[in-house]
C-alpha cells in the first residue's frame, strides 16, 4: 500500500472571537469555533460549531438555537437562533470537560476556561499544536484580544477560572514540547 501523508490542519477561536480586523495576528481562516450559549455568534457554513454545554439548557439551547428559537434566556439573554451549518454541530463531553478539571488542572478554579478546554482538545486530537494569543499580558492580565478591557485581570478574583494555573500548564506543555508557544504583540 502506498503511504498517504496528508495533513489537515484545524483553527480554534473561541467565544465571540473576531478574525476581521486582527487577521495579522490570528488569520483569516477557522475550521471550529468553540462557544457556548452565551457566547454564541453566528458563523460561516464551512465552520465548525463545538459547543461546551454547561447545563442541560445548553443542549436545549443548541436545538432552538437551530430551528425554532423559542430559547431566548439561559442565566442571561442569549441568541434565540444562530447561523450554523447543522451538519457541523459537535458537542464538547461533559465526561472530557470533568477530566480536564480534574486531571489538568487538578479541581483549580471553579471550571476550565473555553481557552483551555479548547487547548486540551486540540492536545488530544491534533498531532501538533501551535498556540497563539494564549496567556496573560505583561501585567499578568487575562483578557480578549477583540476587547478593550482595562479590568482584564478581574476575572482572577472570582475564583471561576483560575487563569495562573492554567497558564502554568500550558506553558508546561510548551516546554516539553508537547505545544508550540507564539507570544503576541
């Protein structure tokens, strides 16, 4: 048989993360774009919808979100109905999510971040993986790359993510190789 190499190559944003207008530092292209309810934006139909379900109205959600739209209210007002190619909906394990917590980041914060479970899946279903824009600034602060926030660090005090330790993680498997790094601006 003839050995067939092929490569493929996947392009996580997450959340409400934008391409237009940051295309310099994070391309034009994304093949999976990961979100759950209250984050929801709408997307091209070559785009793949990974949703992380936080609840069982997320699941609910996803469903109206794509045909009826009669979900309009999960704890905040969400999308009702989004743009998404149906035939590309993947629902994130409650079973990974609860690995992740728990093997990863050992019980730290509350939940994992949407950046860190998408890291984490990429870890286990890519060969390689190249992050970017991933981390704190040079203050220590976590924020969006889209977003003007100067309470970026906030977020640390309220225990939902505990954003250090992911980070530490992360550039743990960045120097056993097991990532590439790339700092942003």
């Amino acid at each position: 048989f003839e050995k067939i190499n092929r490569v493929t190559l996947l392009f996580f944003l997450m959340n409400q993360a934008p391409t237009d207008g940051f295309e310099e530092d994070v391309g034009t292209r994304t093949t999976h774009h990961v979100m759950y309810p209250e984050s929801a934006i709408d997307l091209d139909n070559t785009t793949s919808l990974v949703l992380i379900p936080f609840k069982v109205l997320d699941l609910q959600w996803i469903i109206s979100a794509l045909t009826t739209g009669t979900i309009k209210h999960t704890y905040l007002p969400v999308m009702p109905r989004i743009k998404a190619n149906k035939d590309k909906v993947l629902i994130y394990s409650p079973t990974f999510f609860k690995y992740v917590h728990e093997s990863w980041l050992e019980g730290h914060g509350r939940y994992p971040s949407t950046g860190f479970l998408s890291l984490l899946l990429a870890l286990h279903i890519c060969d390689q993986v190249s992050v970017f824009g991933f981390g704190a600034d040079q203050y220590g602060n976590w924020h969006h790359y889209w977003e003007e926030n100067h309470l970026a660090g906030a977020f640390r005090h309220t225990g939902v993510h505990d954003g250090d330790y992911e980070y530490n993680v992360t550039l743990l498997l960045a120097d056993k190789h097991k990532i590439r790094m790339f700092s942003g601006r």
